[in-house]
C-alpha cells in the first residue's frame, strides 16, 4: 500500500528527529559570565607626542565592560584644547573671503561639536576659513593615520575567563579547564588545532581566523566577535563539556557598499593648566572592540519529552490506518465495494439520535 | 456528526496555525552587534562655568559601550572639591546649634560619602551645621536645574550602526541598507512615514515618538529604548528582510508611584592643584540613556519541521475516529445496540492470554 | 489489556504536562532594563595616601554600565608615573649583574607594559635589575593588601531599578513596586524573610547569601550575578507578578584549579605637571562586579496553544487502538485466529488495484 509506505516515511523521519536533536532530552540555554583581561606594550615615536610607551591603561577603554573589550589601534589626538574661538579647518564649504561667506550661530544637527561666529579670520597665512566657538584648536580628521598607530597591537593577548552555568541542571563550568595548570596558562597561545582550548588569544590572529586582515582593520577599527559554544549533552561526562571557540566580524562586511565603515569614538583627558584653567586632549580613537558571544545548549535525559515524543511517534503511525482507509473508500474505482463491505449500515441510527435529543 | 465537525475545526486551527507561524519553516533568533555614534553641540552661560562649548567628548559617559549610549542632558557641577573637612548643606537633620547636636562617625548605609566629626560650624553667617570629613565643598543637590542644561540636546543625532546574523541560514545585514548612499546618510533624518530606513535619529524625536516629551525627561533623565525588529522570512528576497525601529521608554511608567524617578549617576575629573595636591570636579550628571534592542526571528523552509507539522495535523484528523467511537459506543441511548454490531466477541480471549502467559 | 493501560498512563503523563507546564497558555519572555545606583563612604589612612575619604565617584568604575556595576575594594597605587626608563621591580627573571644579562627590546607577548632596555641598573643600593622603558616607576603588584584597602565597602548599599515589559500581553512592571513610598525606600535594606521586595541591597548581604566571604572575595574580587525572576501567571492579578531575588558568584567555584583567581583591572588618572608634562597614577583595580541577570516567562490563556495541546492529547488516546491492535494481531499465539476475525479479505482486491493503474 502506497500510502502506507508513506507514512512510514514520514514515522521514520520522525524518529530521527527524535534521536537527532535528541527528542529525549530536556534542554536549557546558558547563563553566561564573562570578563577580559589585555596584555601587550606598544611603542610610537613621532614629532607631536615624542617617544612613548602604550600600555593597558592607555589603550583599553573604558577600563572594563561587561561582555566586550576595545582595544585602541589608531588615533587622532588634538593636544591642549580650550574653550575660545578659532578658524575652522579648511574644506569646500569653510573657506572663505569676507564675513558675508560665513552664516552665525546655523543650527547644523550634522556638527561635530562647533558653533559659527559668522566671520572670516585667516586659518593660515594664505587660507582664510569661517570662525567657530569651539575646544580650540579644532580637530583634523580628514587623514587617519595609515599604517595604524598602535599596529604592534597585532601581538596583544587577550584572556577571556568564562563561566556557564545552566539553571535547570544546575551545572557549572568555567573556560579555564581543571586540567590547565598556572605555567600552561602563562605561556599558551590559542590555536584552533594545536591548543583549542587555551584562553589566551592573539589579536592578530583573531582576526586572521575570521579572514581578514589585522593592519587592514587596525586603520579605521570594527567589532569582532568572539564567539565561545558551550553545546553539552549532559547524559555523558562533565568534562566532555568544552567551549568551542569562533570569531567572526561582526560590522561591515559589504564591500561595495561601505558606507561609514569601522569603528571609533572621541573621549578627552581633561587638565588644568597652571592658571587653572580647564583644558583637554581630545581623543578620536579608531579600535576593535571584542564582543565575547557565549551561547548553547545543553540536553539532559528527561521521562516528560520522552514520552511526549514517543507518543507523537506513534500517534503519526497510527495516521497510516486513517490514510489508507481514505484512499480505499474515497479515491478507487471500486469504492463503493469495499464501503460496503467496511460499514454496517444500523437502521434506526436517525431515530436514535432523534430520540437522545428529545430527552 | 457533531463530534466529527468539532475534529475538523480543531484541524482547521491547526492548519490555520501551521500557515500562520510558519509551521513549515526552521527558525532561528537574530545576533546581533550595535555601535553608536552621537552629534551635536550646546552652548551654555551660566555665572559658575562661563559661556562654555559642550560636545560629544563632554556629554557620552562613558565614552563608548556595548549596546547603549548615555547623553548628558542636565547636571550638578561642584567645582574644586578637595579632601578635607566641611559643614553640611542645612536641611531638617543636619542644622545644630551646637557639638552636642552632632553624632561623630555614625556608620549610615545611605549616607552620601561624608563621615561626621562631630562639630557644629557655621555654615554660613547665620546657619551652623554639623561638620563632615569629606570631598569639600559638599555636592548641593537638592535643587535639579529646570530648564535641563543641555536642553540643547533635543537636536542632537544619534547614528546606529547595527549587523544582525542569523547563524543557521549564515544569513547577515546591516541596517544601512546596500542601496543608502554617503550623501543620503550626510542629510538624512529617521521618520516613521517618510524616512523609515534612515538610521540617523534625532533625540527629541525618538522621545516624542514613545509618547513622551524632551524637555520634561531631560531634567531628571531616564532610560529610552530603540527598538530594532528584524522579522524576516528568508524565503523571499534577502532585500525584503527589513529592520523595523520602534521606540519606547523603559524606566517609570507609574506616574502614581513615582518613587526615584529618572536616571542619574556621579563622575568626577580629577586635577592636581600647582601644589600637587588633588582636586577634583563632581559632576552629578542626569541624562537620557538609549538602549539599542536588537530582536527578531528568521524562518527559512525546511523539511523537518514540514514533515512533523503535516503529519501532527493528519493526527489530528485521525482523532476525530476514535471521537465519534466514544460518543456512539459510550454517549449514546441506544449504546449497547451499537456495541453488538461493533465488537466481534471472540470466545476463547482469556484462554488465549492465559495460554501465552503460562508459556 | 495491559497496553491500553500503559497507554493510559502516557495520556495522564501528557495531561499533566499540559496543566503543569500550562500548556494552555502562550508564553512570552521578558524585556528588561536595570539602573543601579551604590551608596556608601569608605575611609582609610595609609602613609601613602594619608586620611582619605572615598565616595560613589571614587569607587564605581566606570561611572555607568548597562546591566552590571563594578565597586572597587582593593587597590593597588601607583603613583606620579612618567614616560621614562627605570629598573624592573626585581624577581627571578630581572634581576642583573650585568648588561649581558638583559636583553633588549625582546617581544614578550605577555608582557605588562615594557620596553627593555638591555641596561642593568641599580634598583636599590643592594639589588640590580633590567631597564625598562616604560610609565615610571613601575608597578609592584607582588603582594595584594589584606584585609581589602575598601574593607568597609561590606556596608554598601546598592539600589537596583528593573523595569521590565513582556511585548506580546504589552505587560510591564518594575520592581519598585506600587505600595513602596519613599520613606520606606529611604530605610529598607533586602532580606529575604523580612523585605523580600526591597530593592536596595547591602553589599556584605549579597555575598553572603551567596554562601562567601565578603572580605575574602574583597581581597582578589570577583563577580557576582544579582538574579531577578520574574515569572508571571498573567491569567492571575498583575499584583501578583513579583520579582524574586537570587544570588550567586559568576567566576571560579572550583577550588581545587583556581587558576588566576577573582577580577581586577588597570586604569589610569592623567594629570599634568607644573611644567606640562603628563604624569599618571596607576590604579590596579580589584573589586567586586554585580551582574544584575533578568529572566523569567510570563503566561497567558490563549485559544491557539490551547487545542494544539487538547488536540495532541487526543491523538494520544487515539494511538491505544492501534497498539491494541498490534499486539493482538502480531504479538499473541492465536494470532491468526484474531486476524481472520479482524480483516474481510475482499477477493478481487488486486484486481481492482491493476485495474485502477491501467487507466
């Protein structure tokens, strides 16, 4: 019988998917803590800030997060802003030659953070540009430094300390497994085939296993996913519950269509001067902040979604008797042969009902 | 028969359900990864910090994080706080006449970072309060300045840059849309109605369209959410999967209970006097914090759930058999009639049984 | 017959499922967003920092986080560091007789903000060690104070505001609940016989509910989750739709490996010198970060889930027919003799089926 078969098919199909996505088990989804911790020095040596040594305080920030790290590869800095006035940066629409060329005070919602005087001061000694309140003197952004500032930020490591826990098990675990001792961890490199499930990541190749190109996205900065997989099937033993680990980037990936790509920021380190007056370095940092992405599954024997998948199991098998009887009275020729032979016709069956309703 | 149409509505539903939430597709739920960027500038006179410029560096707190962005709307300054000892601002607890009226180092867990001397000084020529050890002079917050200090901020841009991936169909987009140009994103503003796409959002905006107003939250701050949905149904065209922003205000709702209402917290800048020693500027900063919510469900034909939901609803169908069974064989008046025409009573049954049994 | 009753007993199993995991109602999960906000004033004398009282601005780090708030408990200072060349704090591998024992500029990827010179230097008049370039001097961080330099940080209060929604009943609710006035928000502190429902938490109390030590886990930090349930039976008043408040430490719990132990970070506090140039003090931050977790799944009486679950149940019941039949048709000794009673074998059957394929 055709149907039959089919049927059959779809039962089949059932209980692999039982089996498969393990039908029999309760499941329950990760509750994740994460915390990171960079290494690394960097050294740059250029006219405006002179020889000077980076490290973790001056490249993380803020200094903690709690999902994600940005490590700071390139920057614009602005020394020794204050509060006055100053021409703005020569462009297409600042340039200009008297007073009647600059507008006062226009409500621009796309400004970076200066209002118009409405006049005309000398920018250089052959440029003249429009006047602006502003922290003066006012930042230059048009270049981004290439190769990246920071660009020895490549062989920074950053350790990531994660710690699972799924509720309904109540079942706990950490990144760091009890087998990794304090000597392997102050030397070890994370290597998809040779050290899976050492902690410590390299930036570089970080970013090298998601297919891109560290110095690349070091110039204007991104977002990088880390992503840790705490799949388990707890029927088996707690120690064959490991983090599998991935990285993927996570901004632009449309090449032809890179509008406003990378990632940065300004923040600014205030001062006083000896007068007392406020000053600050403004700060546009270009950077790849690290989004750590835990999720997961675990599965446990449970008898409730055992029993309620061997019962729809079974259910779908039971469907075949259905199937074929449909087939067999509806769809031959000689249905109306077999209908008689499958129903016996009760004779007072109106009646009866009848009678049932009257009461 | 009744029963049998009461089956075939259940059926019905069934399948109605089985269109409806795409019984017929796998799921899988968005991940996602969020970057901001704010703009504007605001100006503000006031006899304590002068006319004064305040841009992006000044008023984000912290300078960057994950999935959310506070913008500095009002604010408490206290200038020049040094560590020493201090009378207290007057109020009902804190006015003596003399030492007597002051406890010394009486441990309260919601004190505001002052511990008590135990001395009565003048507060000022006609006032005497308790003194305090503590960052002097001490933090002036019983009076929020109303209008907010940077009421300006209702025309500052908020750009939101969000990549969403749906792992199992290794599906990804961005909300800047492969066909939004650098120009269009210069000049573009999110509406509802006419720019729906625009991923550049005005502050006021974003707060007028939960139902609230500016002005009013600015003063005491609060907590907004943007909603971004991302609902797609992978088998149509990838340009079809569209992000959705909805808006919404997270913190107080209950105009009733309004018991600590709004959003505020303290930071301070810290500064070295030219003697060396430390001074710092408490700033008690009230502000709109904007939590960017990424949601969504992808759906994609596949062919397990396909089978499982053919075959559950075919059940279904299958039940209404046994239904109409029950009610003729055990409802009905004339039930016994119907049970001798339905059961072959085969003799031996117990026999049989008892046969195997024994074997 | 034994498999009806087995039958049964998987129809009962379901039933219960269907009332016990309310099978009969669609279920949401919850959208949250947390505000915290930490009181409390920590003195100490050190020779190094003198008399210092330290409030929220001093301790919170950074000033605001999305769902989780870090208080600093330990610390270790480093004062007045510039751009320069001194010698390594001496220890196995530093310590010199000679240049020769140095090298230079070596790439050490788990370095901690150090160039070396290759010099040897004089690090007091007994010891010698490496130059490094670096922010001078460097950091000693061999030994961590103890008790915790914030020991009285145990006597913080931190007031929690969750307000969450659940999007598809449009329910939202936050955890100050409706009959708390302000009086009471002023004096309560949680406990979770007496104020179950106070959101203002002390610190020591957190902990300690989590089965640790504050001043132990205050030496080398660590993190703790605040859990917030909320699952609501939306079928019932909204009153009764209650946060309930847990504890538990996110990081190590596994004694026996614990491999770099508790949280801490580095951050920095620039400053300039009389004469311009930039000095920093150096902070390594231990402390305690509370992660505040919100989960929960609210219910509500739908028609859809409701027959889906009815309907299954059935099927179910259904399946007892066909078992029955299994076993008596296949499984029993007199099997044959049943199968003749059970079938009509209709002669010409395939005839008609070779008859139906020819047309």
């Amino acid at each position: 019988n055709p149907a039959s078969k089919k049927q059959q098919k779809v039962g089949l199909e059932r209980w692999w998917v039982f089996v498969w996505e393990k039908g029999y088990q309760e499941t329950d989804s990760v509750v994740s803590s994460v915390t990171t911790k960079a290494k690394g020095v960097a050294v740059t040596n250029t006219s405006k800030l002179g020889y000077r040594i980076w490290d973790v305080a001056d490249y993380v920030i803020p200094a903690q997060e709690e999902n994600s790290i940005f490590i700071m590869t390139n920057m614009i800095v602005t020394l020794n802003q204050t509060q006055s006035t100053c021409p703005e940066i020569p462009d297409k629409t600042t340039i200009c030659h008297s007073d009647s060329n600059c507008s006062a005070n226009s409500a621009d919602t796309h400004s970076n953070g200066m209002i118009k005087t409405g006049k005309c001061v000398p920018f250089n000694e052959t440029v003249k540009t429009c006047e602006v309140a502003a922290w003066c003197p006012v930042e230059n952004d048009a270049v981004v430094p290439k190769p990246a500032f920071l660009k020895a930020a490549e062989n920074f490591t950053l350790l990531v300390k994660n710690n699972i826990w799924y509720p309904k098990f109540n079942f706990s675990k950490r990144n760091i497994l009890p087998n990794i001792t304090t000597t392997y961890l102050k030397s070890c490199i994370y290597d998809a085939r040779m050290d899976p499930f050492c902690p410590i990541f390299r930036l570089g190749k970080i970013v090298e296993n998601a297919g891109h190109s560290f110095q690349d996205m070091a110039i204007e900065g991104g977002i990088m996913g880390i992503q840790v997989n705490w799949d388990c099937n707890l029927d088996r033993a707690a120690s064959l519950c490991l983090p599998r680990y991935s990285f993927r980037r996570l901004d632009t990936r449309d090449l032809d269509h890179n509008v406003s790509p990378g990632y940065n920021f300004r923040f600014a380190k205030y001062f006083r001067d000896h007068t007392g007056n406020e000053q600050r370095t403004l700060i546009k940092a270009y950077g790849i902040r690290f989004d750590i992405i835990v999720f997961g599954k675990a599965g446990k024997f449970d008898i409730i979604p055992t029993m309620i998948n061997i019962g729809s199991g079974l259910a779908l098998l039971g469907v075949a008797t259905v199937l074929c009887d449909v087939i067999v009275l509806y769809c031959m020729k000689k249905r109306y042969y077999y209908r008689e032979k499958k129903y016996k016709y009760v004779e007072d069956y109106e009646q009866g009902l009848a009678g049932e309703m009257d009461q």
